[in-house]
C-alpha cells in the first residue's frame, strides 16, 4: 500500500535540530536563569535559616532563669 504524504503534513511535529530537541536562545537562557535560582535557593537556605534560628533564641530567656519559655497574659 501507498501512504498518502498529504496526510502526513496535518500532524504536528516537534522541533528537532540535528542533535535532538532544538532550543532557542531566549528560552535556553531563561532555562539556566530557573537552574541558578534552584542552586541558590538550596545553597544559601542553611545559611538563612541558621540566622533566623539564631535571631528567634535570642529573645527567648535563658534556660537558668526558670521561667517558661512563654510571659504569663494578665487577666
């Protein structure tokens, strides 16, 4: 049987260059923009989140005190 090449031509087909998927300049850049961001999140959070620990230990009272770790609400 004969395939029709017409029919062919309907069908939607990805963009392939010669060494796969081709990716144009603009969306390449805004694809390594997303990876630096995703790198920086995840390398500078241990660093932040020990900072805001630090901060929120510095306003509570000390262990010897013996107060709670919450001021008594008047009535």
């Amino acid at each position: 049987m004969r395939r029709e090449t017409h029919d062919d031509d309907d069908i939607p087909r990805l963009p392939r260059g010669r060494h796969g998927f081709k990716l144009p300049m603009r969306e390449l850049m805004t694809l390594l923009t997303l990876v630096v961001a995703l790198v920086a999140v995840i390398g500078l959070g241990k660093g932040c989140a020990s900072g805001v620990q630090n901060l929120f230990e510095a306003f509570e009272p000390p262990p010897d005190t013996g107060q709670s770790s919450r001021p008594a609400l008047p009535k």
